[in-house]
C-alpha cells in the first residue's frame, strides 16, 4: 500500500523537477545550404541583408557557387527610389534605413546585383557600416527640397541627392561587368505572404506598415495556410525571408530562442497542465521569464494575432533568413533562424523561433513560386 502512494508521488515531483531544470534539446529536421552569417552592424538594413541571404541561398539551390552578394548596392538604390517617393508625396511617404524583402528583388528587376567586393558600400572612413549621418543628411536634403522655396523644382535636386549618395557609399559600379551579370536569377519568381483579416483572403493586398514604403502588394493568406507555405518550402528545400515582430522579451536572441510563453498559471491546459503539475506558481512565473528550456505557449489563432497588429504590439520590426526546421525533446516545432547580427549567440548567429512565435509575430514572408503548396496555388490562381 505505501508502495502505490509513494511512486505516484515521486513521478509527479520528478515532472515538477524537470519542468524547472530541462534545457532545449533541438533536433534538426531540415537544413538548407545558405552563405555565411553577415553583420548589419549599426544600420536599419535587416531587409536588405535577410533577402541577400536568401538570394545567396536560392542561387546555391539552383546549382551556383555561393556569391557574396553586395547588400549595400541595394541600400543605395532603395535611397534613391525612397527619395523618389518622399519628394512626390511631399514629404508625407516614409522615409528611413528600413525596407522590405521585395525591394531587393524590384532593385535586381532594374539595376542586377553585384558582389561586396565591386560594392562594399564603405566611402566614409569607417570599417563597419553606420548609417546615422547619412540617414539624418539624405533627409534634411530631402526636406529642403521639399519646402522648394523656388515655389518649382529644379532639375538638380536628384544628381545632386545622388551625389551625398556617391560620397557615403561609393559610385555605382557597372553591373554589366559584375560576375552576377551571367547568374541567371529571375526576380519574378518570388511573392509574398501575409496574414490579415481586415482585408480579403486570397486577394493581393497592400500592408499597412511604415517599412512598405514603395506600397508594394502581399498575397493575404488564412494564417493556417501562411504556416503552411512556410513549412511546405522548409520540407522542399527552399528557404523563406521572414520579417515580423522581435520587440519581445520573449525574442531571447542571446539564449538562441524566440517564445511566446503564457503569461499566467491559470491558464495551463490538456498536456501542458500535467506537465506541471506540483510546480507553484512562483516557480512557473519565473520559469516563463527565463527562456532556458521548453515552456507552455499562447495558442495562437487569427483573431488574437489580428488584435496583436491592431493594437501594436506586432510590428514589423526586423527581416530574417528561415534556413530550417527543428523540435525540441517535448516535440515543438521551432524554425531555424538565420540572422544579420554577426556570429555572437548560443548558434554562432543563429536561432530557433518557436511554431507558436512565428505564428504570432510573423507580418511577411517571401518564397519562390514553386514552394507554394499546389491547393494554394489554385486558390490565389497562380
């Protein structure tokens, strides 16, 4: 009899003590070939940098070497097209460092792609990039421009734009001579996914975000079948440019995880409740806020993520490279993350972004046309 009270008591303690002490144990499911990890250092070119990569990535798929492709020869022409904008819109468009994924890919549709070396895009005697002082004197330049105290433009304000540009970056060298010019790579094999109910599923539609400050268009999908195109590409070998939300504390960049942990002990349930249970909430509380080992996560549907967008609190902070799929020892599913912040970090660069994170946070993802499940395909009449 004392036998039958005692080992139940010491299975539940055992499942108290692990769910307090458990590291992750990820098991990598997929992995994409991708390039080397880069650093944006201290710039607001994440976009310019995630999509690089993925582009490096798509042409070691397709059988080419791996290139070193040029981010700052993007960041230059996404100026001049931001520029464009702000100058026509009088002043009322964004402008500022950040972008989108698809401004690569509209910069190689009209002006090709070249390597760091023909571009490194470091003209103003600094080692890293830095781009403070040229975001502050391109936009005091536009500004006059648009104040136009000549009551008309003249013809001189984009040369003369473009010259700060030269100054900080370097001039444009000739793409024809670049030994990108000969990859073949076409740009328009690319889309974007969303996920939004305010506006109609299954339409291309135009994302309210600072960042889209050309108006591009996004596919807008059922979150349910967005992850599906994520995961779909991930197991096909076609890596994904994701861009979302890492304002959290829960983004635990330097322990190599991003979660979406519960906030309160209440609201345990089904497996998770017995996981842990006999552990106080105390215990739980400080657990969620440490990020070393599996936790409970938010149940993530359409409507809370449409109320995190509507309310601010998912944002489209950062651009990043989704290079694989991982689970932990308790089976989650976790995305490999390939990030622009150099080698620092648990996965010398790398993270792993929870199903639950990436459903929640996720704003924006671009895949080859061949990565999107065929039912997808037809619904969006692709």
């Amino acid at each position: 009899m004392y036998k039958k009270l005692i080992l139940p008591f010491l299975l539940m303690l055992c499942q108290a003590v692990n769910a307090q002490t458990d590291s992750f144990q990820f098991t990598v499911k997929y992995e994409i070939p991708t390039s080397p990890i880069k650093d944006q250092q201290r710039t607001g070119t994440c976009w310019s940098f995630a999509t690089t990569s993925f582009v490096e990535t798509e042409l070691i798929r397709m059988g080419q070497p791996v290139f070193d492709i040029s981010e700052m020869y993007f960041v230059r022409y996404a100026y001049e097209g931001k520029a464009q904008n702000y100058v026509r819109f009088q002043g009322a468009n964004n402008f500022g460092q950040g972008g989108q994924a698809h401004d690569v890919m509209n910069i190689i549709r009209k002006y090709g792609m070249v390597t760091e070396k023909e571009y490194p895009g470091l003209n103003y005697g600094s080692e890293v990039h830095a781009h403070a002082e040229l975001e502050a004197v391109l936009k005091a330049f536009l500004d006059a421009v648009v104040k136009n105290p000549n009551k008309k433009l003249s013809t001189a304000w984009f040369p003369a734009y473009r010259g700060i540009l030269d100054a900080y970056l370097g001039t444009v060298p000739d793409k024809g001579n670049s030994p990108l010019s000969k990859v073949p790579f076409n740009p328009d094999d690319y889309i974007e996914f969303t996920s939004f109910n305010h506006h109609p599923f299954y339409k291309r539609v135009s994302l309210e975000i600072p960042d889209n400050w050309s108006h591009d268009l996004y596919y807008n999908l059922p979150l349910d079948e967005m992850m599906q195109v994520i995961t779909y590409a991930l197991g096909n070998g076609y890596s994904v440019c994701w861009d979302g939300d890492v304002s959290e504390k829960s983004f635990a960049y330097r322990k190599g995880v991003a979660l979406l942990p519960l906030s309160k002990f209440e609201e345990l349930s089904g497996s998770d409740k017995e996981r842990w249970t006999g552990i106080t909430e105390k215990d739980f509380t400080a657990r969620m806020a440490n990020f070393d080992a599996p936790v409970p996560e938010i149940k993530v549907t359409q409507q809370n993520r449409q109320a995190n967008f509507d309310n601010l609190t998912s944002t489209d902070d950062h651009l990043m490279h989704l290079t694989g799929m991982a689970t932990d020892q308790n089976g989650t599913v976790y995305f490999l993350t390939k990030n622009s912040w150099g080698t620092e970090g648990v996965y010398d660069g790398y993270l792993y972004m929870s199903e639950s994170y990436v459903r929640m946070k996720t704003i924006a993802v671009m895949v080859h046309k061949n990565a999107i499940p065929a039912e997808i395909k037809k619904k969006l009449a692709l």
